[in-house]
C-alpha cells in the first residue's frame, strides 16, 4: 500500500463515530420573547454506506477492478460491526456528566440520548437557555467514549474530531434597533469531511466519499412568537421556519448563498 493509500485509510479509520456515514440531522429552536427558550438537536448516522465506500477505496488502491463481491461485503460488514464492539456509547451517567460540564452558565441539559444499534447510531440532546446568545458557546467533547474510558480507569484511545462538538457555532442575534436578525450555518458534514482529506486526493477517492453522502439529510427549525418580517427559509409550518438540505442543494449553493446561511428578521 503506498503512502497515499495509508494516510487515507488511516483517515478515514480514525475519524469520530460522527463524521461519516448516511446523515439525517435536525437542529431546532424555540425563542421565546425574552429570548430565553429550549434548542435541540438530533443526529441518526447509518454506517452501512459509509462500509461499503470505504470497501471500494481499498479495493481502488490496491488496483481491483469492477464492484466488491457479495463475499467481500459482507466480510467488510463483519469486521466493521467487530470493531465497532468495542465502541459501545458509555453510560447515561457519564453521558450526562460529561456534556453538563462543557455547558455554558445560563444553558442546561434537558436531556440525552445515545442509541447504537450496530449500523445505525442516534443521538439527541435538548438544552434550555436563558439567552439564546449563549448557545454558541456551547462545546461538546470531541468524544464522549474517551470519557467512558476514563471513568473506567482506562487510558483514552485517539478518536477524530466529532463535527458536532460546536452545534450551535455561528448562531448570532443582532439587535437593530425595531428588528432582530438572526442567522447562522447548517451543518454540511460532507464539507467538514472533505476538508480534512490530504490535498493530493484523487476525484475518485472525493466522489466516493461523496458518495456515502448521497442519503444526506439536514433541516434547521425555528419557532417563535415573533412576527417574522423576512427569511430565507425553505417553508413554514404555522409559527416555525424551515430550512432543509440535502447532498444537491449543498453542492448547488452560490458562494452568497453560503455565505447568507439562515437568515431571519424579527420584529421586536
């Protein structure tokens, strides 16, 4: 295996339990008057794209030609599901503690939950605040197994960089006077996975990742008593804005686009 090979399989082995597979994600908030108000957030990831991708890149380097086997999916789905054994999520306890202590003043967990169902793992976290400012400094462990491995007297593994560790990050409300504009960023985890790929990756390799992609789903709601004067979200549903994403409108957003993100103005 050239180098190329390993630094991409090592890449691609040690990133977070987050980083890569099908995504299904959904922020919310809710923004009472006084700005106070409850945020949520939920991530389903299924792996089963993200194994078979990964089947294909080795396969591609080591210069195989045409689709894996059935034989060597399934030996591939094996090895995965072997060594995801020893990943179990750590206890509702430690889930707990560890996320209470990164938490901002004025922000408090209301709940969370970690399911890991082989393939598929979910992951949902609600918070209260008491200003919505206060979301973005919201900091997440990068990891939260390591903290199960420190509870259990156990020295922590090297895990990636968990692209959820910011949820809120860039989430700002601007006081102008009659109005208030609110905007951020959804989360493209295509972007943040690509942006860590050594520059000499070949299109192949990209679109492959790309690939196990193509089941993403991100939507960002917001709901308030405020009257809304403008925003750029996808549709609404009574008093709650929507914005929803996917592989295509990502990868067909203009620079402004990008830039713009969510955008909202309230009336005060």
């Amino acid at each position: 295996m050239g180098r190329k090979a390993g630094v991409l399989v090592g890449l691609m082995g040690g990133l977070s339990l987050f980083l890569t597979g099908c995504f299904d994600v959904e922020q919310s908030l809710v923004l009472n008057k006084d700005l106070s108000g409850t945020a949520g957030i939920h991530m389903g990831v299924n792996f089963e794209p993200m194994v078979l991708t990964m089947l294909r890149m080795q396969r591609q380097m080591a210069g195989a030609e045409g689709e894996p086997t059935v034989a060597e999916i399934a030996k591939a789905k094996e090895d995965f599901l072997a060594s995801k054994k020893q990943d179990a999520p750590p206890s509702p306890e430690v889930q707990r503690s560890t996320i209470e202590k990164a938490l901002p003043p004025g922000v408090k967990l209301l709940d969370v939950d970690i399911k890991d169902e082989g393939f598929k793992l979910a992951v949902r976290m609600s918070f209260a605040f008491d200003n919505v400012r206060k979301l973005q400094e919201i900091k997440l462990p990068d990891d939260l197994k390591a903290q199960k491995e420190k509870a259990d007297g156990e020295a922590p593994k090297p895990a990636g960089k968990n692209p959820f560790a910011n949820p809120f990050d860039g989430l700002q409300i601007t006081d102008e006077g009659s109005t208030l504009l609110l905007t951020t960023q959804p989360n493209n985890p295509v972007s943040s996975t690509t942006d860590m790929l050594p520059p000499d990756t070949t299109p192949e390799m990209k679109k492959q990742i790309e690939e196990a992609f193509k089941g993403l789903h991100v939507v960002w709601k917001i709901e308030t008593p405020f009257e809304v004067l403008e925003s750029n979200a996808t549709r609404r549903e009574g008093k709650t804005l929507i914005w929803e994403y996917d592989l295509k409108t990502f990868e067909a957003m203009t620079p402004q686009q990008r830039a713009e993100g969510i955008r909202v103005k309230l009336k005060k």
